[in-house]
C-alpha cells in the first residue's frame, strides 16, 4: 500500500466535525496596525461543453453576448471575483487556434468562426467587473458519443490521428505519447501568450473512465516507453506507467506557464476522492501539490455534511492535511440542490452549513461553484446562502510562486464627506478597509478600480493597492476619519 494511502486509512478513523485546532484566525497582540482579513477567491465554473452554462444552444453572436454579460453582472453583485470558462472542452477552441478547431458549442458547427474573438469578448467583460478569468482546458478529451455504435465525429485535419485512441464512447488524445504532451504545452503556451488570462485550469479528466469490460489500450506504448530493467522488461508497473504520464503533462504545463507568464496561476480541480484519482484517472495529485507543480487545488466536494467517511466535511478535512504549500479552495456541488433526491439538497441551508464549516479553516483560501447556471436557475434559493456567504467583498489571493513586487501604497487618502478619495499608481486596483482597531480585524468595505469610494457608514478607514497581474497587495495606507 502506498504511503498516503496509509495515511488516508488513518485519518479516516478521527472524528472531522469538530474545528481543526489550527483553523482559528490568530490575532497579534504586538501589531500596530489593524489586521487585513483573509484573502478570499470566489469562483464560478462555466461549462461550456454541450453548452451546459454558456451559450446553452444560443448560436447568434449578440444574444451570446448578452447572456454572457448577464452572467457578470450578476457575479459583480454577488462579490464572486473569478469565472472559470471552459475554453478547451472537446480538442476544440474558443479562440481562433492554429492547433484545433473553433468549438462547435459556438456556433453550432465545428470550425465555423463565429465572428467575433469570443475569448478576448469574456476575459474583457470580466476584467471590467474586477473578476478573474481562468481558462479551463480539458488535456485529453477529443470527443464522445453517446452509443457505441455510432461514429466519432470526423477529426480536425489539424489533429493528427496517430495521437489519438478510440475507446467504445469516447476518443482521447494517447497521453503515453511525448508528441500528445508537446501538443498540449503548445497550446497553452499558444493561449496565455495571446490571450490576458489570470489563470489556467484543469479538471478531473485524466485517463479516461472507461465502461464495464474496456481497459486502457496501451500495451504497445508501455513496452515502447517505460523504462527497462537489465533485462530489458519495463521496471515499472503499468499503473505506475500511466501515472508517470499524467505527471509529465501537469509538470509540463507548469514549466510551461512559470517560463512564459509565472503569473498566471496553474489549478487542479481533482475528485473528491484520492483513491479514484490514483487509481483510476492516474492522477497523483498528492505528488503534484507535494512538488509544487500547481499553485491550488479545488476538490470536488460535491456531498452533503455528514458522519459518513464520504461525506462534506470528512472531505475537507482529508484534503486539508494534504495540499501541502498549495491554496486550497473548496468545490461546492450546487448543481445538486433541488436535482438530487437528498433530503440535504431540498434546503439552502445545506450550502451555508457547507461555507460555514469551511470558514474554520485556515488553509481555505475560497471556494468555487458548480455551476454558473445554478445561479440563474436558483434551484431551493441557494443563491440566498450564497449572498450571505459572500455579502462582503473580498480580495483576492496571491497565489504566486515567485516573490511579489508590491504595488505602492495609496497616498493622498482624505474624505470628501462620505465620500473617500485616494491617489493610486497605474496597473493596480483597490481595497478599502474599516479599521476596528489596532491588533484587530478590519471589515472589507469596497474593492474597486476607482480611485475613490461612497461610504455609507462614518468609522477609520484605509486603503491599499492591489496588483491587476497577480493580485500582491501593498502595505496599508494612512487611516482617516469618516464623520
């Protein structure tokens, strides 16, 4: 048994429900100055695939655009700070791409150009609202279908086909090949050298789940390219194999962002469960977050609080000892809320039990929702729990390997009334604090790109400048009184 295997089998017999003893906001008694609250990402998954989020079957460009903005909108009333698109769902783009064609979901024909740069339109209506855009790929899928004997779409003549393997209902890029995961850097590279993305994501889909009787098709490629004893027979398992895969694409597309963009933050977005990840999509993300190779993690706690080893917070509290000097943010299942016959799921209060059991911990660095669509749709009034949750602002995380260059401290901070008036440097934007005194939290008031701020409640308030490339948050400003 692997080592973490034996030590997940431990953890699994100790009692989670009870707040981790180092998950308590410390406070400093020597400070000077009041203490800025937890940065906080708080993110939207928007699928893309099928048109599951966005554009839903909607092929004219204004009304996508529409849509897409009504979802912003709503995002930048609910202080949710990042979106998380699906851009690369199916070896397809949402941007115009030398490597595969411009995705189907747009225009209802695969390669047909829609007619503006979808991508360019997002990022920016996003950035607008102070919301971070990360792109969300998918490394292997190629396509799918529903019966197996039906036949896969017709491949892009810029995919070769000698990359990809057939299964009953889906079709893959190999990732045993060394050509598949130069494709896939390229494209990455390709994407954020083009295109201002804040980050770069990955989901759950790694070797592909396959239906009862089917296995891994790689015989061949495990003869060719595991390494060999003196015998010359492979001196790895194929498991090990197939892991070994998956980490050089997860190495290789950090190595590849840390060399072009170091700024753009690199997620994983794994099961909730380890022994599927390993086991099943070959995925050690343990390793990965072990070796630095991805800056957070985001499990997929799509379960309901309970006593179970399965359940929310028994989840949580597992990936909470193991995402070493990663962020972790939470995965929350919204899509299951009035859908799934749970009695959990009949109530909001499901989801705000949820927040609030991972507000005791520390390591928590945000959350994200799956999916956008639920917030529109409203299913049992989660977005009530949602706005509770998220009623104050929140700035986000520093999630950089490097060490930040912190944007000069706002000057000049004075009050015009009740309106507060600052003078800021160029490329960054703004946090405004209400000081409750020294040694003691501050209150997130307003995050903005404006350099000045209506207040509606008289207090001690400051500000600090916020870095638009990787959020790296400068020192408090001077306090000034609000009458």
């Amino acid at each position: 048994m692997k080592t973490w295997k034996k030590i997940a089998l431990a953890l699994s017999t100790v009692l989670v429900v009870a707040c981790h003893h180092d998950d308590n906001n410390s406070q400093t008694e020597t400070a000077t100055q009041p203490l800025l609250p937890q940065k906080e990402l708080r993110g939207v998954w928007m699928a893309t695939v099928w048109g599951l989020d966005w554009p839903r079957g909607n092929y004219d460009a204004d009304a996508q655009k529409a849509s897409y903005v009504a979802y912003m909108d709503l995002f930048e009333q609910n202080n949710i700070n990042a979106v998380f698109v699906q851009v690369r769902g199916m070896a397809d783009a949402f941007y115009k791409s030398d490597y595969e064609p411009w995705s189907k979901y747009i225009t209802g024909e695969a390669d047909k150009d829609p007619g503006y740069d979808v991508l360019r339109f997002m990022i920016d209506e996003a950035h607008k609202r102070g919301i971070a855009f990360h792109a969300w790929l998918n490394p292997y899928r190629v396509s799918t279908k529903k019966a197996t004997d039906a036949n896969f779409p017709e491949l892009d003549s810029r995919i070769p086909q000698t990359m990809t393997v057939d299964y009953k209902t889906i079709r893959v890029y190999n990732p045993a090949l060394p050509e598949v995961r130069q494709r896939i850097f390229d494209i990455v590279k390709d994407l954020i050298t083009k295109y201002n993305v804040d980050g770069v994501h990955i989901d759950d889909y790694f070797y592909p789940a396959l239906t009862a009787g089917e296995s891994i098709k790689d015989a061949n490629d495990f003869m060719r390219f595991a390494p060999k004893d003196a015998e010359g027979k492979p001196s790895i398992t194929v498991e090990d194999f197939r892991r070994n895969n998956v980490d050089l694409t997860v190495k290789g597309i950090h190595d590849v962002i840390q060399a072009t963009r170091p700024e753009v933050a690199f997620t994983v977005s794994p099961a909730a469960d380890p022994a599927y990840n390993y086991d099943r999509m070959y995925a050690d993300v343990l390793k990965w977050s072990r070796e630095g190779w991805t800056e957070a993690i985001i499990p997929q706690l799509y379960f309901p609080m309970g006593s179970a080893q399965t359940n929310f917070n028994h989840r949580l509290h597992w990936w909470s000892q193991f995402t070493f000097n990663n962020a972790l943010l939470v995965g929350y299942g919204t899509y299951k809320f009035g859908s799934v016959q749970t009695p959990a799921y009949q109530s909001a209060a499901e989801l705000s039990n949820q927040f609030a059991f991972a507000k005791r911990y520390k390591k928590v660095m945000g959350s994200v929702l799956y999916s956008a669509k639920d917030l529109t749709e409203n299913p049992v009034n989660i977005l009530a729990a949602i706005k509770e949750a998220y009623k104050l602002p929140a700035v986000l995380p520093y999630l950089g390997k490097y060490t930040a260059t912190l944007p000069a401290t706002p000057t000049n901070v004075r009050a015009n009334g009740k309106t507060l008036q600052w003078n800021g440097a160029e490329g960054a934007y703004y946090a405004v604090y209400r000081s409750n005194g020294v040694g003691k939290e501050a209150v997130t008031v307003a995050v903005t790109r404006q350099q000045e701020v209506a207040l509606a409640d008289a207090g001690t308030y400051f500000v600090t400048a916020v870095s638009k490339k990787d959020n790296a948050e400068s020192k408090p400003s001077a306090m000034v009184e609000v009458r």
